[in-house]
C-alpha cells in the first residue's frame, strides 16, 4: 500500500514538470527562447500580389529581427474565413492578419467612410488615405483592439466593361449592370440603368447571354476572367481604389518589444512598396491585353468628368454616404479630400 502510494506521488510529480512543456507554444504569440511566434492569416490565392506582400512582410520581419520573429503565414483563408477575422483580431485569437475594412463594419460602423467627392488621381488618394483618414481609421480600430500595420493595394482601377460603347450617362440608359453589391446601385440607377447583383463568377455566362448588358469590376478581371470575349467596351470614369491593410492585435502588439515593433513596422512599408509596384504592373499588363484582344477602353477627360459625372454621381454617392454615415462624419470625409487637392 505505501508502495502505490510512493508511486502515485512521483507520477503526479512527473506529470505536473511535463504538462507544462507538452503545451508551450500552443498559445498565441508565445515566446520560446527568445523567439516570438507569429501567427498571420491572408485570404487571397498563393501567388497573388497580396499573398505575396504579406510573404515579403513575413521575411523581412524575421530578417530584421535576426530571429526574434517566427512568422507563420496561413494563406487562401487557410485558418480564417474573411468574415472571421475581425473578432479573431480583436480578441486577439490570432496575432495578425491581412483583412479589408469592408468586412469590420458590425465592430466599426464608420471604419468604411466615404463620400460623394472624386479623388483626382492616385497620389490625391493617398494623401487622403495615408493622411487623416488614415489616421481616424486606425483611431477606430485600436478603439475594438486592432492595431494597423500596413495598407495593401488591390486594384488601382475599376470600371465598367459593356457589350456597347458607353462614353456619357446616357448611353447606359434601360441597361441591365451587374454589381458586387448593392453598394454601386445608386450609382448605375443615375445613368438610367438597372442594377443587377450578381457574383463574378456568373458574369461571363450573363454578358453572353444577354442576360446583362455590363458589369463592375476591376480592370484585371476583366482580362483574368475572360469578359473580353463577351464584351469589348470598357468605361472608367473615375479613380475606384482598394486597399487591403495587415493587422495585429493590439494587447499582442503593446506585448511586443518596442525595436521588434519596428522591425515589423519597416517590414509593413516595404510590403506597402511592393503590393503597389506589383498592382498597377499588372494592371498596365492587362489594359494592354485587353487593347490586344480588340477591347476600347475609354477613360473620360478630365473636363468631362468635371462637367459630366462629377454633377451626376457626387450628389448620389454624397446621399448614399450620409445613409451610412451620417451628415457630420460625410462633411469630414469630404473636407479631407478638399484638403487634399493640390494647389
């Protein structure tokens, strides 16, 4: 009997110096001899710019961190659906992530802030972006425990691609328009259309058909999913942008040691460098693609955008804000972009 006993005690004493190793590293952010693992989820398909941006955040942070930062990069929503990674930053599940604003609006109602004003190019877009709004965005996000690392841009150039020339308003008049969502519905109703939300995926079969007679979407796709063949007119009347930004937790992130901060913050603007070079390349490439494969691609003068869609769409977009927003926070949004402007 005192032999079981004896036995007993020693087995429980092994277990309790064991158990503790067998789970080391299993928590988030743990730090193992000095090694901070990071754990950082990415939604695109591997060998996308974005998916290679957040690659490059990766490295270089290891790099500069001479190993102080162990990056494990999960991409094509390997560990996290879009949708799931808002409260898995924010609750700090996870310690990074590359996410879209789009997808924080129930933590952060006004994290998407828009308005009825055009942004004339893409520097204008970063001055506004990069710049107040910018900093009222990441005000936002530390507010639900988020803290922003870096802006990834998606697309630099969206539009319309029809299966007729379109130039002015009103040549898209008793058109049927496929949207993303009903957020452009607005937008194509103005011009006399008929907005129909439809999937990318169904677009190609749809233009064919007759079923739609256009569709938004970026300049890329256009080419990637073959609409081309389909559709040969392509209309851009205005800078339609799309960023994605990295993001980390903010408890993790204050946990950190403030040179390693660092590290991962110039490895942040290095990939913020690089996601853009490779976008508006690829984009370049497939505008020429397209003009190869018989496409006119009209991008509306300056004057006509001034005098033309600027009085037609600032007014809907404007309204369609301030449902979302609220007068006060559109008023801001579009003071910002004035500000902006280039003497």
């Amino acid at each position: 009997m005192r032999h079981w006993i004896t036995r007993s005690l020693l087995l429980m004493l092994v277990a309790l110096l064991v158990i503790p190793f067998l789970f080391a590293g299993c928590g988030a952010g743990e730090v193992t001899e000095g090694v901070y693992e990071v754990r950082i989820s990415s939604q695109m398909p591997v060998g996308h710019h974005i998916t290679e941006a957040v690659d490059l955040l990766c490295e270089r942070a290891e790099e500069l961190s001479d190993g102080r930062l162990e990056f494990h990069h999960f991409p094509s929503g390997q560990l996290l659906q879009d949708m799931e990674v808002p409260e898995s930053i924010s609750t700090g599940t996870i310690e990074m992530a590359q996410t879209y604003f789009a997808w924080w609006i129930g933590l952060c109602p006004d994290l998407n802030l828009y308005g009825g004003v055009f942004l004339d190019d893409l520097d204008h877009y970063y001055r506004v972006y990069e710049g107040p709004l910018g900093d009222y965005q990441k005000e936002l996000l530390e507010g639900v425990g988020a803290k922003v690392i870096a802006p990834i841009l998606y697309t630099a150039e969206a539009g319309y691609i029809f299966t007729k020339p379109v130039h002015e308003p009103s040549d898209a008049e008793g058109m049927k328009i496929r949207t993303p969502s009903a957020a452009a519905k607005a937008e194509i109703e103005a011009m006399g259309a008929a907005a129909v939300v439809m999937s990318s995926a169904d677009v190609y079969m749809a233009l064919q058909q007759g079923t739609i007679d256009g569709a938004l979407s970026g300049v890329t796709s256009f080419y990637a999913r073959k609409f081309y063949e389909v559709a040969k007119y392509v209309l851009i009347f205005d800078l339609v942008t799309a960023d994605f930004h990295i993001v980390a937790n903010l408890d993790w992130w204050n946990s950190l040691p403030e040179d390693l901060q660092q590290d991962i913050m110039q490895a942040g603007e290095e990939a913020t460098e690089y996601a853009t070079e490779e976008c508006l390349a690829s984009e370049e490439a497939a505008r020429a693609a397209l003009e190869a494969e018989g496409v006119e691609i009209y991008r509306v003068p300056q004057d006509e955008r001034e005098q033309v869609w600027q009085p037609l769409m600032g007014p809907v977009r404007h309204d369609t804000a301030v449902d979302t927003f609220g007068e006060e926070l559109v008023d801001q949004y579009e003071t910002w972009v004035e500000e902006a402007r280039e003497e």
